[in-house]
C-alpha cells in the first residue's frame, strides 16, 4: 500500500481503485488492499477471495481471460465512516471471441485508513446500492 492512500478519501481511492483496473496493471491494482483484504464475488457465484494472493489471483484470472479490457466508474457515492458505493461498466472481449462482454455492476467498498478491507461487487445494482444504504445507517 503506498502511503499517499493514507491521506487520499475513501471516495477518491475507489476512483483510482476502478482507473488501475481499467489499466490493466496488477500491482497498481493489488496496491489498494492489505494482507487481510476481502474481495467478495459472492453475490455473482463467484467466490470469496481473502489476503493479496487470492485477490491478485483472481484479477489475473479474470481479465486474463480477455484480449482487450476496460473498466469505466459511472457513479461514486461516499456515504461516510470509510464506505463507498460505485457502479462501473466493462467492456470486454474474451480471449479469441468476437463477441464483447458488456457488463454493469456496482461495489461497496470499506476502507480504512486507506486500504479496501473488504469489496463486494453485485449484478444487481439496486441490492448493492440498498445494501451500502443499510451498512450506512448501521453505523450511525
């Protein structure tokens, strides 16, 4: 983690978290998570991945999976005490199709002291948007 996180919102981090995916580079991207990091794909069936390793793994494991990648953020809401909630667009093309890969969805992303402590991503952008609302008002 680069200790320029530590000083950087919560909000302003997702935003950099979702332009170092979109770059494709895997250090840029782990940079934003720590040895204790969750990175929940659960609500899509795809697991739930824990520490750097895991993580890393399955950033390579999904975008490897692509000849051309994009991530573009399209909202960004910072709802307080370190979460964040976002929605983004892939656009992707699968290793030797001709076929793009569209796909919207939204995360909610806990961060403290500038590290993402645990991230779920959700197809359903409408549950993750009530589930970030929910945490929110938890916390109050």
């Amino acid at each position: 983690m680069s200790e320029d996180h530590k000083t950087t919102t919560p909000y302003e981090l997702t935003r950099l978290s979702f332009e170092a995916a979109d770059s494709g580079d895997f250090d840029r991207m782990i940079g934003f998570y720590g040895p204790d990091s969750v990175f929940d794909m659960s609500p899509w069936g795809l697991g739930t991945y824990a520490g750097l390793a895991a993580i890393r793994a399955f950033f390579e494991d999904w975008i490897g999976a692509f000849d051309e990648f994009e991530m573009k953020l399209e909202e960004v809401e910072d709802l307080g005490g370190g979460l964040v909630f976002a929605v983004a667009r892939q656009n992707a093309l699968p290793a030797g199709g001709k076929t793009r890969l569209q796909l919207r969805h939204a995360a909610v992303a806990q961060w403290k002291e500038g590290v993402a402590v645990r991230v779920t991503n959700y197809p359903d952008i409408d549950e993750a948007r009530e589930t970030a609302r929910r945490i929110s008002a938890s916390r109050r």
